[in-house]
C-alpha cells in the first residue's frame, strides 16, 4: 500500500498539478487552433487565386465574343455577349451550389 503524502508537501503537489493542466490545456487548444489558422489561411489563398482565375476566365470569354464573332453582335445585339457571359458565371455558379451542397454524412452512427 502507497505511503501517504506528506502534508507539508500539499502545496508543491498542487502547483505541479496546476502547471500540468496548463500545459495539457495548451497542446490540447493553442496547438490545434494554430493548425486550423494555417489551413484556413491555405483555404482563404486559394480561394481567391480561383476566384481571381475565373475572372480573368470570364473577361477573356466576353472578349472573345465581341472580337471573333465578326458582326454577329454588332448594333442592336451588342448586349448579348454580356448575357452569354453572365449565364456562364451563373452556370459556374450554380454547380459551385450544388457541389457544395452534396449528402450530409451522419456522423453519430
């Protein structure tokens, strides 16, 4: 059977258990929310490379609707390379919705 403790030494063992829940409370918190800073940082980069990628994506489809269609877009019709454009990014859009919105898994089970 284990000795009792010294009383005297009640003191130390407290603030050896102090530290201990410190130290635990700090790789169990501080360490994961760095982890996740850096990835959403990554996310947030990427996101707006992407983002930046189909903007240039897109100028350059308008552009090339106005000066390769010859003059099939000419006079009265000058606005419909700007709705082609604009049904493209809601397309684009729309499959961004939809992918995201994917099944759920349950996680409980």
């Amino acid at each position: 059977m284990p000795e009792p403790s010294d009383p005297s030494d009640l003191p130390s063992h407290v603030q050896d258990l102090s530290k201990l829940v410190i130290a635990y409370v700090k790789q169990e918190t501080l360490e994961p929310i760095k982890g996740l800073g850096r990835f959403v940082g990554f996310g947030l980069a990427g996101s707006a490379l992407v983002g930046l990628g189909l903007f240039i994506l897109f100028l350059g489809v308008l552009r090339l609707l106005q000066a390769e269609t010859g003059n099939a877009f000419r006079g009265h019709l000058k606005f419909v390379p700007y709705l082609i454009t604009l049904a493209l990014c809601a397309a684009v859009a729309l499959g961004a919705v939809k992918a995201r919105g994917g099944k759920k898994e349950d996680l409980t089970r």
